[in-house]
C-alpha cells in the first residue's frame, strides 16, 4: 500500500518542483544596447551563448586563455553581427586575484555589464589522494572562486541600476557526489546552490540569476577532463552546445532560477532529491568507467 502512494505522489513531487524553478521573478527591462561578459566565450557553450548575444544586438566582451581561439571568436561574432561591439580580453581565469583584474579591464573598454554569463570551468579525474595538486586548485579557483568574486563585483552596479542578469553555468555532476572527480563535482554542487541562493537574494531587486545544469555536452570539456571514452561520454547520449546554450540563454532572459537541458536530464535532476548517495556514488563511478574502443 505504502508503495503504491509513493508511485501516486511522484508525479506531484516532479510537477511542483518544476513550477518552482521556472517562476521567474523580473519584469522586462529594456536592454537595448546592453553589454555582456562571457567568460569562456572562444568555443563551446560560451561561444554559442555569445551568438546568441550578437544575433539580439547586444555587445560583448569574450574572455578566455587563448588569443587565437579569440581572435576567431571575435571574428565569427562580427560577420555574425557587424553593428555590435566585441572585445576580447585573454586572461588566466585560474589565477588568484584574476577577477578584480577582469573587472578593471572590462571597464576600461565598456561603461558597464548589464549581463554577465559566468561559463568558464573545467573538470579534473582522478581521486585525490593521487590527483595533480596544481591542476585541482586551479580548478577550484576557477569553478568557485573566480565565478564567485565576479559576481560580487559587477552585482552591486546591477543593484544600483535596477537591471541586470546573471547566468551560470552549472552542471548535473553537482546534483550528488561523485567519486574519481569528488572535487569537481563539489564545485559544480556550489555553482547549483549558490546561484539558486542568489536568485532567492534578488527577487523585487530588478536584477535575476539563473544556473543552466547540463549534463554531458558536446564540447573540449570531456577531451580536457580526462572522460572522453567513459560511459557517460560514449554510451549516454550528448547534448549539443547548442541545446544547452539556448536553453540557458532564454531561461536567463526570462529570469527563471534553473534550467537544466534535456528530459532525460530533466528527470534525473527532479529525481536526484529522493536517490540515496550511496546507490548516487555507485551510478556516478560507472559512467565514469572507461569503454573500450573497438576497430
């Protein structure tokens, strides 16, 4: 009996907790002529959410590592969009202090940001104990502290003015643990909650906050993380970069708390709640688990 009204209210649990995320809390602004910032904006999901920038008008500012990846960056977005403003900025994002450095030079070449897409990040596998110290903190400053101490130094002219919008990318790795990549998915768990927090901060405030979570994505991440012949990447369907992009772009224009792409991953993610860590662990190793190729 207790089984059968478990079965009866999930649909309710799943419903309600959709409803709950997609309540937007902004009214529409007018942001004709706006600027945006886009960190990890030379290829992948940035790239993609920066076209959709340029086809709307806006201007953009691209940072990212890469000088060339930039360059042809800036270039697409301007045949794109030749009425648009785009500066690049190539910068370490992993370093102590980047972000303050970031913010002075944004605002040597546009007057303000009204929309900031805090996307670059980067994931590392392997267990701690044997992990590259290096790579895993730079990782940790990159996915927490550099998304972090941005957000806190573009928000307040947010606030003053009343306007502005905030889109963070996220990811399904932080709906639970996840051993071989505990850290990395520990910071993807601080992406999830404290843009969800944020959001909650700002309601009647003008300006909004909105986490994409994606799950496996067709981009450099898996190559980069050490997981591009894993299960996840090989077995499990991928989404697009454009998918995600999209569906947190217009989650972010409309000022919806989350958007996560994909029923599938939809699913997973209203689900996560009620799956115990331990059977969570368990699931998150074998996707991990390397398939072998074969000619």
């Amino acid at each position: 009996m207790l089984l059968w009204y478990a079965l009866a209210f999930l649909p309710i649990f799943f419903i309600v907790k959709h409803l709950l995320y997609i309540n937007t809390n902004t009214k529409p602004k007018d942001y004709t002529g706006a600027y945006a910032l886009v960190t990890g904006g030379s290829y992948g999901i940035g790239f993609q959410i920066a076209k959709l920038l340029a086809k709307d008008g806006y201007n953009i500012v691209l940072v990212a590592r890469d000088k060339s990846k930039l360059q042809n960056a800036q270039s697409a977005l301007q045949k794109l969009n030749s009425s648009i403003q785009v500066v690049t900025i190539a910068k370490d994002l992993s370093v102590p202090g980047c972000a303050r450095e970031l913010y002075a030079e944004c605002l040597k070449n546009v007057p303000r940001i009204d929309f900031l897409i805090n996307n670059a990040g980067f994931g590392l596998k392997d267990k701690l104990g044997i992990s590259n110290e290096k790579s895993l903190m730079e990782m940790v400053e990159l996915n927490i502290t550099t998304l972090t101490h941005l957000t806190r130094l573009i928000l307040p002219d947010m606030l003053k003015r009343k306007k502005g919008k905030i889109l963070n990318v996220g990811s399904l790795a932080g709906a639970g643990p996840g051993p071989a990549m505990a850290s990395y998915y520990a910071s993807k768990a601080y992406v999830n909650t404290f843009s969800q927090a944020l959001s909650y901060e700002l309601k009647g405030t003008g300006v909004s906050c909105t986490v994409v979570i994606p799950s496996a994505t067709a981009t450099e991440f898996g190559e980069k993380a050490g997981n591009e012949n894993s299960v996840l990447f090989q077995l499990v369907p991928v989404l697009s970069s454009e998918q995600t992009a999209y569906e947190g772009y217009v989650s972010m224009m409309r000022g919806d708390i989350l958007r996560v792409p994909g029923w599938i991953n939809w699913t997973l993610w209203l689900s996560s709640g009620i799956v115990p860590h331990q059977l969570y662990m368990i699931i998150s190793d074998l996707l991990l688990y390397p398939v072998k190729k074969t000619n």
